[in-house]
C-alpha cells in the first residue's frame, strides 16, 4: 500500500506543476483553440497527477505533455470532432514554433495597427469571417465606463467579422502587445500591470478567435510578458 504523500512532497508537487503550467496550457491552446477549454485540459490534467502515485514517473514533463495531449484529444472527440483531433496531434507534432511565433507576432501587429486606425477594410481583411469574440463578465464591466476614451466595445460573445470589426475599429489604443505563455497576444498593463489579456487564435493567417480575459484568478494564473 502507497504512503501518502508528506505535506513537503504534495508542496514540491505543486510548484513543478504550476512551473509546467504555462507550457501546458499553451500545448492545449494550440489543440483546443479555446483559453477556457485549454485551461479546463490544464485542471484535468492536474487532478490526474495527484491522483497518480509520483514516484512511478521518471519524466514529469514528459509525462504531463503525454497527459494534456490526451485530455486534449479527449475534449475533441467529446465535440465530435475526430478529425479535428487528428488534426490537432500533427499540429503539436510538426509545428515549427518559432516562425509560428512569427507569423502570431505579425497578425497581432497587424490587428491592433488597423484597430487604433479605425481601418475597418484592413480589420475585415484579417478577421476569419467566422471569428468568435468571448470576453469574461469582469473585463466587460471593466471595460464599459471607458468606452467613450476608446475601450474596445466589449460583450460576452461577437461572432464574424463584421461584428467584431465593430468592436475594435478606432479603439485598442491603450492595448500592447505581449507574450501569453509564451505565444503573441497583447494586454492592457497600466503600469505595466496586465488588467486584460487577449488570446488571440489564427486559421489560415486568419484571426479566427479572441479570449478577453480580466477575471484576477485567471491573470494571475497566466505568464504574461510585455514586449
């Protein structure tokens, strides 16, 4: 029979997991498109490492790849999406990170260019006609009373491009962009302290997601650096 863990060893677990955290989540991002499903694969994976007995892995980061993955792949096929999950594992696979970083780097450039421009032909051209707005209740309600200084005009949800143009064409001025665990996005840092996030996905090129996130538990949870 195993013994429990000590109080030290369930310490020590816990900081090499929350050390993993932001490579893992960006593992999910990448395979979900989604922060609050990639984030969800992220708690999973962590119910299933204390459940598991430590002692038994050689390589934890090896092992929590392996894990993530999988619960990934999992969350896919429980959309129904088998190819997407096929899809998904050669993309973690084959992808060549850094010239992915690149072209990240460039659309977000991109984005906020045409947003504080107000050029909504330009913001038309590198939105997914079908993109997808989510924003949590807190960066909404902190985002309203600032709309008249050129706050993005923020909902809980905007879907295609046009709608979404709306949002942003003539606004964003105070938004940066930044590494989000470690994969372009931008921020809004007054004072260098991140009080929204924005997790921006691409398709073909395209901007075909945006999480806006301001709830404080989650930004905490995220490695945000400014650029």
């Amino acid at each position: 029979m195993a013994l429990p863990q000590t109080a030290r060893s369930a310490a020590d677990l816990a900081a090499s997991f929350a050390a993993q955290r932001p490579r893992l989540r960006a593992i999910a991002y990448r395979m979900l498109g989604s922060y609050w499903d990639a984030d969800d694969a992220v708690q999973e994976t962590w119910l299933r490492l204390q459940r598991t007995k430590t002692d038994e892995i050689d390589n934890l980061e090896a092992w929590l790849t392996v894990v993530i993955s999988r619960t990934c792949v999992d969350q896919l096929r429980a959309r129904d999406a088998r190819q997407l999950a096929s899809r998904a594992r050669r993309r973690i696979r084959d992808v060549d990170l850094p010239a992915e970083r690149d072209r990240q780097r460039d659309a977000v450039d991109a984005f906020l260019k045409a947003s504080r421009e107000g050029d909504f032909g330009a913001l038309l051209q590198l939105l997914d006609p079908d993109v997808e707005l989510q924003a949590d209740a807190e960066v909404v309600a902190a985002a309203a009373p600032y709309a008249e200084h050129g706050a993005p005009l923020l909902r809980r949800q905007v879907r295609g491009a046009d709608a979404v143009a709306r949002v942003f064409a003539g606004r964003a001025e105070a938004t940066q962009i930044a590494l989000i665990d470690g994969f372009p996005g931008a921020t809004y840092a007054p004072g260098g302290t991140p009080r929204a996030v924005f997790v921006i996905s691409l398709h073909d090129g395209r901007v075909s997601r945006i999480d806006v996130i301001g709830d404080a538990t989650h930004l905490d949870d995220l490695a945000v650096v400014l650029e």
